[in-house]
C-alpha cells in the first residue's frame, strides 16, 4: 500500500490492466492505462499539475493568484483541484455543451465556472479561448493556463507516462495508442516511448471522426475531450504546439457510435466505466490489433471515467433522443414513417444569396415547397451534418419572395430534431433545432414545421 502526504502526489501512477475479454481472439496483447485513477478522475490531472508548478517556477502565479483556462472540463478539475491545494483561485470557461457532471465536478472542485457558447469561429470574441483571455487580462494576479500551447503539458507526460509505460511493460511495449485532445499525451508519451525503444515503439492516433487531426472537415462531433472540430467561418485551421504530429505513425477514425458503443462495452465486460474518448482509443487499438501478430504488445490510454457522463453515453434515453439507440420495439417508431417519406437530406450553404439560392435549387430540380436545411458553408464537402451545424431551413418558394440580395440564411425558419428510434407518439416532445425564428418572421415557410430525423445524432432524413 502506498501512503501519501499530499493529495498532489497521488496524482500519476497509474496501473496497466490486460484487456481479457475485449482483446478476446486478437494476437497481440492489449494493456489499457486506467487514467481515470488519477484522483481528479482523468488524465488532465498530470497536465495540470505540470503546468501549475512550471507557471510558479516562471514567477507567472504567486501567493493569492487566479488560475484561468478554457477547457471541455478534465483540465479544469485538474486544475481546480490543484490550484484549491496550493491556495490559487480557479476560474474555469467551458463549452456549454459540455456533460452536466464534469461541470458540477468543477464546482465541488471549488472552480468558479463561466459556460460559453461550444461552435464560434475561433475568432469571435464570444470564443472559450477568448473569453478566458480576456478574463487573465483584466484579473491581478491571474495566470491562464493554455493547455494547448503550454509545453509543460506534455512536457508531463514525457515526465510520468511515458516512463510508467515502459518500467510497466519492461519496455515490451510495441504500440501506443492515444486519443488527441490537446495533444499532450500523445506528444510526450510517444516522444519518451520512441526515444527509449529507439524509434521502435508505433505511436497511434485515435481521432473522432471528421476531426481535423486525421484530415477530415471538422464538422462537429459528440465524443467530448478530443478531436478537432473547425467551425466553417474560421479564418485559419490553430493546431495546438502542445501536439507534436511528427510523432504519429498513424491515424485511426473512430465514429461517434464506435466510441460510444465501445465504451459501453468496456463497462460492461471488463468493468471500466469509461468515457468516450477511452472508447475511441480502445476501438482504434481493437481494429489496429487486427493487423498484429501476437509478438506485439498494444498500450492505450483511458483518459476518463465514465462517470462524469452517465447523463449521456451512458444514458439510454440520451441515447435514443440522438439516435444512437432504436427502442426494443422498432414498429411505431419514427424510423418506420420513413419507409414511406422520401429519405434523405437537402443542404445548402449558408453564406449564399437567396438568389443564388434559387439557381442552386432549380438545378436540383426540388419542388417548390421541399425542404432544404441551411447548413455552415463546409464548401464541396458537407455531407451529413452535426444538427449543432444547421442554420435553418428555406424552400424554394420562400426563397423565392425574399430579396435575391440578401444572404439566404435570413430566410431561414427553425425546424425541430427527432431520434429516429423514439415512439412516434414521443416526436413532437424533441427539441428545437438552431433556427433563425427571430429573422423568419412567419412570412416564409410559416407553418412548415420541418422535423429532422437523428440517426447517430446527424440529420440523415427529413419527414413533414
Ligand atoms: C476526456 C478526454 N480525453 C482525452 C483528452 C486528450 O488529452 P490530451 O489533451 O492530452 O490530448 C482529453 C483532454 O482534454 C479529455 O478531456
């Protein structure tokens, strides 16, 4: 038994746990780090502590000060719990999105939290970054902690992780497998593991689908903590310092379902309860496991706990309202009217004008009262789209009686989402999608009443 004199030095040290039943069948072994055994619950606490203690070797926070940072919630537990046992205040901003545990988690913490709008371009003042800015400049005494950028983030893991792995496997280790938040872990575990195997060791990136880390068009995306989501109206694509790419061997997508599906499993047949983007790194090192022979030795990283969202991947409610889950009884269930409606889902860009609008839905031959969802402008390549993403939705007949000068998203009206899985009886109780009603006025498309039908939580089909 260890014994500690301070609630800091029980942070790190972490075991490996060989994955029996999931990595049942597959040749190599697969050993996952449980992160969520650092006593803030992930594995933003090592980040966090590091970049505290470098920010008071600097002389940038001293006796009395504010700790400040922008971040989806492990940083700021990590940080708060830190900062609470040092004597700093902490002040956190984070995505209002961001699952209702990790916020409370905070506050028990003794953050003080701010919630900010979670798509802006990254240069609106209204940003996560730019709020906690703004907030250290105006504050005595505030250091922010720029996760992102800080090098003592993953300067941590080089420090802790990384030699933990390799004392722990007696340097057996083949392949890392991590998912990418700010690039922290996997930069300095990866940069440690390859310099002690002499380049041997694989680094492997597990990346939420569409995430811009492994060249996808960063549309949005429910597995919360990595991946790189870029709102469309951003000017230039900040990729954080703390991610040193050159390390990555390989990328791996894993869908918003595979993680979560993956997850859930994990709880259920190895007993972690993890999160999301524990579920992507173990979906990433089952499907790499595939293609290994049993000389090999995986180690992927859990970074959290599947307690801070038992509201959501581990809701089954949740779950079905965005269309990851079909009830036990699919007849009468929305899935079931589209059989019968048109499937499928018109988009149109949302920085055009009405009358080029117009143009573009006459040359797709729509009729005149169809509707079409106004999405943010993903140039050639939006598909199906995160419902966070669309604007509105216009026909060809409102667009029609509005001023062809005018930007075609004024015409947008609001339209509700519903999970393809619900009762029918249950599809008007959804919630309303992000619309324009202030703007539409009643005068187009009034009474339309569009509803958007979630499968994966993307719109895949519409129905009247
Ligand atoms: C749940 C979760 N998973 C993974 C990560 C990624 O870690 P890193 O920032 O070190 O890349 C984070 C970090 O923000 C996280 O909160």
């Amino acid at each position: 038994m260890t014994v500690y004199e301070s609630i800091l030095d029980a942070i790190g040290g972490t075991p490996l746990l060989r994955l029996k039943r999931l990595g049942e069948g597959v040749r190599p072994r697969i050993y996952a780090k449980l992160e969520f055994q650092n006593i803030g619950g992930s594995v933003k606490d090592r980040a966090a502590l590091s970049m505290i203690r470098a920010a008071e070797r600097a002389g940038l926070l001293e006796p009395g000060g504010t700790v400040v940072e922008g971040t989806s919630g492990n940083t700021g537990i990590g940080l708060s719990l830190v900062a609470a046992q040092l004597g700093y205040r902490s002040v956190i901003f984070a995505p209002a999105a961001t699952a209702a545990e990790k916020i409370r988690l905070l506050r028990a913490f003794g953050a003080e939290v701010h919630l900010v709008a979670d798509f802006v371009p990254r240069s609106d003042p209204g940003h996560l970054a730019n709020q906690a800015a703004a907030f250290a400049a105006s504050t005595p005494g505030a250091w922010l902690a720029l996760q992102y950028d800080n090098p003592a983030n993953p300067q941590a893991h080089l420090e802790s992780t990384g030699p933990e792995i390799w004392a722990d496997t007696a340097g057996s280790v083949t392949h890392f497998v991590a998912s990418v938040g700010t690039g922290g872990t996997i930069s300095g575990t990866g940069r440690y593991l390859k310099q002690a195997s002499d380049g041997r060791v694989q680094v492997i990136a597990a990346d939420p689908e569409h995430s811009r880390y492994g060249g996808g068009n960063g549309s949005l995306k429910y597995t919360e903590g990595a991946g790189h989501p870029l709102h469309p109206a951003s000017t230039e694509d900040i990729w954080p310092e703390a991610f040193d790419t050159a390390l990555v061997d390989k990328f791996i997508s894993v869908s918003d379902r595979d993680a979560i599906f993956t997850a859930r499993r994990a709880a259920r047949e190895e007993g972690l309860l993890i999160g999301a983007t524990g579920g992507t790194a173990l979906a990433a090192a089952l499907n790499l496991a595939e293609t290994l022979d049993e000389e090999r030795t995986i180690v992927v990283i859990l970074p959290d706990s599947g307690r801070n969202y038992l509201s959501t991947y581990f809701d089954d409610h949740w779950l079905t309202s965005l269309g990851f889950l079909e009830p036990t009884t699919p007849e009468g269930t929305v899935r079931s009217l589209l059989t019968s409606a048109p499937a499928g889902v018109q988009l149109l860009a949302s920085d055009l004008t009405a009358a080029e609008a117009v143009v573009e839905l006459h040359s797709r031959d729509l009729a005149p009262d169809e509707p079409v969802f106004l999405v943010l402008d993903r140039g050639e390549t939006f598909g199906t789209v995160h419902p966070r993403e669309v604007v509105g939705v216009v026909t060809l007949r409102s667009l029609e009686s509005v001023d062809p000068a005018s930007l075609a998203v004024a015409a947008g009206i609001p339209y509700r989402t519903v999970a393809a899985g619900l009762p029918v009886g249950e599809r008007t109780s959804q919630s309303a999608g992000r619309g324009l009603s202030e703007t539409a006025d009643g005068r187009h498309g009034a009474g339309l009443g569009v509803v958007a039908v979630l499968v994966d939580g993307r719109i895949a089909a519409t129905i009247p």
